[in-house]
C-alpha cells in the first residue's frame, strides 16, 4: 500500500506538470493542451511511481518501455522527462521550436523516448512489437502504452489488441484516456465508443475501468496489471479534458489551441 | 535450364539469417506465398503470423526493430502499399531496422488481376526518407542482398516476384548497395533495367547487336539511393536511354533516371513500363505481352530512340 504522503507527492508533481503543459503551449503558441492535462496524472504516476527507469541511463535494457500513442499530448510526456530528469526542465520552452529536439509529436530524438510517434493508432503495435522482443529475450520489462479514446476509432489499434491477446502479453498494459472528447466533439456523437470496456474485453483483454485522474485509483490498476498472467491489460481511465482548470474541462475548443494570455493568469493561479 | 523465383530466394536466405538471434520475421498470412514459412518451421519463436493486418505487421516490426531485433517483414507487395503512412511515419523517421520484403510485385501476381499486382510501390517507398530500395534481379542477387541487410542499419523495401525466373549471376556474383551493375557494354545507347526486366534488356542487346546496334546494359538492383555516378557516365558514353520495368512508368526506375539526366545531362530517353493503368487477369507472359515487356519491344524502341536522335 501507498501512504497518504506518497499520494500527496504524486498529485504536486502532476500540477507541476499541468504547468508546464500551459506554459510551453502557450510559448510555443500552438498545441493540444486538453488532451495533455487529462492524461497528466497517469503519465506522472507512471514515471514517478510505477515504472522501472533511469534517466541517467535512458538506454538502460531492463526499463520498462513507454509509448505515447496519443503523440499529440507530447507536451506532458516532455514535462514529465525532463521533471525526472532526462534533459533540462529549462528546455521545455523550446517546443515546437525551429532547431528544437521537442517536436510537435513524441519523437525518438528527445531523451527517453524510444519511439517517434503521434500519427494515431499506431502506437499499440509498437508496443506489441516490444513486449514480444521482450518475451523473446526473456526480459522481466513491462511495456506501457497510452491511447487517446478517439484514437480506438483506427483500425490498426484492434489489429494490434487482438495480436497482444493472441500472444498472451501479459507484460503488456494499454491505458485509454477516455476523456470523452475527439477534436469534431463527443467521441459518442462522433463515433460511438460504447461499450469501450466491452471490446476491450471481448479482444481477450483483462480490463479496469478507473477514476483517470486519481492517483491512487491509477496506482492500484497499474499493479493489478502486473498480476494478471496470460492476457494483456488494458485500463480505461476515466478522465476529464483540460483538467485541473475549471474553465477548460469538458471544453473541446481547448482541444487544439494555447490559453490566451488571460487565460493563463487564471489558469495558473487554479494550478496554485 | 534451371529456374527459380526471387521468392524462393528470399526464403532460403532467411534461412541463413535465422543462425543471428537478431533476426525476426513477420508475415501477415501468406507465408507459404512469401516463403517466409521455411524460416518459421526452423525459427518458430522468432516467427510471428500477425494475420491478414498490415499496418499492425509494419508497426509490430517497427516495435521489434526499437527493442533491437533486425525485423523481415513481409506480404504481397501491393498489401504492404496499405500501411504506407505506418511505414513513412513509424519506421522510417525513425530509421529502424525494419527490412520490408514484399513478393508478387509488378505483373507477376497475374492471375489475381489488377487488385493483387503491385505497379506504383516503387514509387511510393522510393519518395520516403531514409528508405533504401532494392529490386533484385534474380535468385543470387535477391539472396545477396538480403543477407547484406542485416549489416545495414535503417529500413528496405526489397521488391521480389512470384514466378520462377532464369539466372543471371553465379555464386560468385559481389552485390554491393547502390551500385549498378553493366551486364553488357556497348556504345550506342544504354538499356536501364531493373527486376525481372534486367534478363529482358539482355535479350534486346543480343538482339540488337545482330543488327549491329551495339546496346549497354545496366541492371539497377538499388532504386534508392541510386548510382548517380554510373548513370551519368553511361549517358556521356552512349547518349540515348532506354528504362524498362515492370512498373508505372511514373515515379519508379524511369523517374529516377529522369530525374538524373534532366539536372545532370540531358540526352534522348524512353521511359518502357505500365502506361499509367492497372493491370488485368491472365498469364504472365501474355500481361508482359500486352504492355510492351519484352525484349521484342526494347529492341523497339531502342531503335525509334536512335532514330529521334538523328
């Protein structure tokens, strides 16, 4: 079990990261900062927590593996490095700068990324692809993937779920954000999701469904995951887009834009 | 005569590959097509079916290629064209050692008809950064070129056929990447080839030449990055072009020589290959027949391009 103090750490740290997200958003002048707030809190967990990582030795075979599929919330990802220490936090303000490593999408330049990635869908084959090297190579490395839940909307990601089961990667664990939200609005309006547990399941995966922007409930899938023998885990986090900032959650126009210059005084001052 | 398919020869050098612990090979249902089935009878832990799902086959190797495996990925050629994007976006930006063999390319899936034969692939890999191509002549090269893959790092499309073809090289053969190789010298024009089309060009310069026509012939195996060098030379040396493929005649071997010679040194060319249409159920000779394949054919037009030239 996790005390109280721990947790407390892990919900600073992701407001810490909801700053960042803001603030490079807002200097690069372009972004999608809904979709890198609802996730921040299972990015934080998994990098502050659960994961086994170096990042004085990114290369280091024994890590567990991470890969944003849902590339577009980069910005967390970058924050999330740099906070553990993969590069500079001061850094952070060059996103999608000319001549900077942080790219618009996740890309393998940046330290501790293993994979370039962000066109959707793509993201659970490659992670598919990495939990069967490990399997092969007899590694006790765990692979984790985030999906957006407008992303389950691509082909390629029930190819890739019906390979992790078909394979029993049971060291493989998929989290959907599902925030509710795709860029043309509701993803139920958009393209019907529902049951998404269900085709999760009815793939062979073992699934939970969380509070996704609940440390604890967070850290208790993650382990759960890691007990399941046979089947890949796939945890669907309940989340909220643009959260932490009243006035951005369950905006969709917060989808693809930076906070303006307004909107950063009061968002910042949310964040504390 | 003894004959044998690209194919074939890509499944035995696979084989070859498998000794390295590296190596890993993907096939998308068509394994006994692709001979990639004799590498999983011999490897099967290192074999993974990912079933009929091509973007999932080139983003599951691309997975396997970041965890450091050398990854063969294969299917039909025209199928590996649907995960175009997977390929431009996972594996080529970031330059993994995916290694992407397709068979029944060009006209060579002929029976199937147009929607399994594959004329515009060289095209489409040949535009994307970092990605090598090759098109294997014959049974030797294709083996060559092969297992000189696994020493370099970053992604190839290998282009191989479905039919049983003659060789042209002996065990002896050196392939080296990105080298054309003269399989006959002559100094009137020079017969560009590539694939199944090299052992055409061959034919026409024999032909050719009883006629006094003395025709160069280049087999191209590397599309991408081509042997800029070379084909300058032998325009400064012969004057006139002649490129034949089994492929569009837009964007493949006849582009890239174009795209050469336009910059470089202009002189008469004439680009042989599928006129900007799809193919048709039937036999492979008849289809090579239809579009003008044959050596009948570049002895043809080698000859009404000597006589543009006058």
């Amino acid at each position: 079990m996790i005390d109280r103090e721990s947790i407390k750490g892990l919900e600073d740290k992701a407001r810490k990261i909801r700053k960042h997200v803001l603030n490079m958003i807002y200097e690069a002048g372009s972004g999608h900062p809904g979709g890198a707030l609802s996730c921040a809190d299972t990015l934080t967990t998994l990098y502050f927590h659960t994961m086994h990582h170096n990042p004085l030795e990114p290369e280091w075979t024994d890590r567990d593996r991470f890969i944003l599929s849902k590339g577009h919330a980069a910005p967390a990802l970058y924050a999330v490095l740099a906070e553990a220490g993969y590069f500079p936090v001061k850094k952070l303000s060059s996103l999608r700068k000319r001549g900077s490593i942080l790219q618009g999408h996740p890309d393998s330049k940046v330290p501790g990324v293993d994979v370039s990635s962000g066109s959707l869908g793509q993201g659970l084959s490659i992670a598919d692809g990495i939990a069967l090297a490990g399997k092969l190579d007899k590694k006790v490395y765990r692979v984790y993937t985030l999906l957006g839940d407008g992303e389950c909307d691509e082909g390629q990601v029930w190819e890739a779920a019906m390979l992790a089961a078909h394979y029993k990667l049971d060291n493989l664990t998929a989290i959907v954000d599902r925030n509710g939200l795709q860029i043309d609005g509701l993803t139920e309006k958009i393209m019907r999701l529902e049951p998404i547990a269900g085709k999760w399941r009815a793939f062979g995966w073992h699934v939970i469904e969380i509070d996704g922007n609940k440390v604890e409930e967070i850290i208790a899938a993650l382990d759960e995951a890691k007990s399941i023998r046979g089947r890949p885990t796939a945890i669907i986090a309940h989340t909220f887009k643009g959260k932490g900032i009243s006035f951005m959650e369950w905006i969709n126009a917060f989808h693809g834009r930076a906070l303006s210059k307004e909107e950063m005084e009061i968002a910042l001052q949310e964040l504390g | 005569m003894e004959l044998k398919s690209t194919r074939e020869a890509y499944g035995d050098a696979l084989l070859r590959l498998g000794e390295d612990n590296s190596v890993v090979v993907l096939d998308a249902d068509l394994s006994a097509s692709t001979q990639t089935n004799k590498f999983a009878k011999k490897y099967p832990e290192r074999f993974f079916n990912v079933g009929c799902a091509e973007q999932n086959l080139i983003g599951v190797a691309a997975g396997l290629a970041v965890a450091g495996k050398t990854a063969f990925a294969s299917t039909y050629a025209i199928l590996s064209n649907r995960a175009w994007e997977q390929i431009r976006n996972t594996v080529a930006y970031d330059n993994l050692n995916v290694k992407i063999a397709v068979s029944h390319a060009g006209l060579t899936n002929a029976p199937d008809g147009a929607s399994h034969q594959s004329l515009e692939d060289i095209a489409l890999m040949r535009v994307i950064p970092n990605m090598t191509v090759i098109v294997p002549s014959d049974a030797v090269e294709t083996e060559k070129a092969v297992i000189s893959e696994i020493h370099r790092v970053g992604p190839a499309y290998i282009r191989l056929n479905r039919v049983k073809t003659l060789y042209i090289f002996d065990e002896k053969y050196e392939f080296e990447i990105g080298k054309a190789v003269k399989l006959i010298s002559g100094g009137d024009l020079t017969i560009i080839a590539t694939g199944t089309m090299v052992h055409e060009a061959m034919d026409a310069a024999k032909m050719l030449a009883e006629e006094n026509i003395r025709a160069c012939v280049l087999n191209i195996h590397t599309i991408k990055p081509i042997d800029k060098e070379c084909i300058i030379k032998v325009a400064k040396e012969t004057g006139a072009i002649v490129t034949v493929e089994e492929h569009s005649i837009y964007g493949g071997l006849g582009g890239a020589v174009a795209e050469i010679l336009a910059e470089k040194y202009p002189v008469p060319m004439k680009i042989m290959g599928v006129n900007d249409e799809f193919g048709e159920s039937g036999e492979y000779d008849e289809l090579l027949e239809k579009y003008g394949l044959t050596a009948r054919n570049i002895v043809k037009s080698a000859k009404e391009l000597l006589e543009m030239r006058r």
